[in-house]
C-alpha cells in the first residue's frame, strides 16, 4: 500500500514538471522572503529560470504471490485425485453383534499414485497399523457407541491433499447385563390349562 502511494506521487510530481518544462519558467523573492516560481509574466524584477527535463520513473512489475492456504489443500499443487469417498460404513449406519470389528471401504479416483498414502482415523485419533496403500480395512476393538471415521490421502511430506467426509456410526453389542428385547427373543409362555366340566346329572 505504501509503495502503491509513493509510486502515485513519485508519477504526479514527474507530470507537473513535464508540464512546466515546456514553458518560461521564472523566478522572484517576495517581500517575505519567500521564493516563487511560475509559468506567467512575474511582477517587475523576477529572473528567468530554465528547468532540467524532468526524470521519469517505470515501477517494476509486481511478482504473483501465492495464497498461504493454497499449497495446503492441494499438497503438490493441482490435486492428484478427483474423488475420495466412504463406501462402508456408511452415515447414520448401525453395526450389531461384530465382537468390536468395523469393516471400512474406500473409493479413490484415479487410484492411489507412488509416494501417497491412506490413513483412518477414528474419533479424532489415527489408526496405525494399517495398511497405507490399502483401501480395505478392518478396524478390530471398537466399543460400543457413537463414533466419528475419516479417512486421508497426505504425500510424502505427511500434508493431506483430499480426504473423505467423516462418517458417524454406531456400535452396538450385545451384553448380558443387557440383553436384547423382542418378541422374537422373549420366551413361549406356558400354556394355562382350562377346567376340565362336569358331567350333567341324568
């Protein structure tokens, strides 16, 4: 912003003298001292005066600079893949009775390219152990409740250039302090036996 206004008066001062350059210029004190210079016939008295040609300035072109934000979405640049997507599980899904197992699925478009790799990470933490060129794991030990996955492609300098929308799920087990409930489940009452009559007298 500054070097914009130097630039604005630097260009402004180069025109005025231009201007007064192709015309008499004179010169006179006045009866305070003051010196003045102007292109019209001076009171009786003032010297004339020649100007240098005036200097004129060229700013060099202003470099391109590059967003702080952009080199980090993107990693490398351009984006090396078109899609990323969760196939399994899916949002909202509910998983029964999987003894703690999670089976995740992914789609990447184009597929995963040399010095990339995956990663999940499962309510805000990453899973290590995996695979980093797979896109089908099993995520084994998950408790029971609501929980959030994600999943990342990051390049060889660990920064992610495209990852998936986080899926939220449920995890539901089955447990003997609390068994499930239905009427599939609840067991066959005992039948109640009727009164057998007595016979009528004759």
């Amino acid at each position: 912003m500054l070097k914009s206004i130097v630039m604005n008066a630097t260009c402004a001062v180069a025109a005025l003298l231009a201007g007064t350059a192709s015309a008499e210029t004179y010169k006179w004190v006045d009866a305070q001292g003051q010196v003045h210079y102007s292109d019209r016939p001076p009171p009786a008295g003032a010297e004339k005066v020649e100007l240098l040609p005036a200097q004129t300035f060229h700013a060099p072109a202003a470099a391109k600079s590059t967003a702080p934000g952009a080199a980090a979405k993107s990693g490398d640049g351009p984006s090396a893949y078109a899609a990323f997507e969760m196939r399994r599980p899916r949002s909202g899904d509910v998983i029964s009775n999987s003894g703690g197992t999670v089976s995740v699925e992914l789609s990447l478009e184009p597929t995963l390219q040399p010095g990339y790799s995956i990663w999940l990470y499962l309510d805000g933490k990453r899973v290590d152990g995996l695979s980093p060129t797979a896109t089908s794991f099993q995520l084994s030990n998950v408790v029971r409740g609501e929980h959030r996955l994600v999943a990342a492609v990051t390049n060889a300098a660990g920064r992610a250039v495209i990852s998936t929308e986080t899926v939220p799920f449920t995890v539901r087990q089955t447990s003997i302090a609390n068994p499930p409930q239905g009427p599939a489940l609840r067991p066959v009452p005992t039948p109640v036996p009727k009164p057998t009559p007595l016979p009528k007298k004759s």
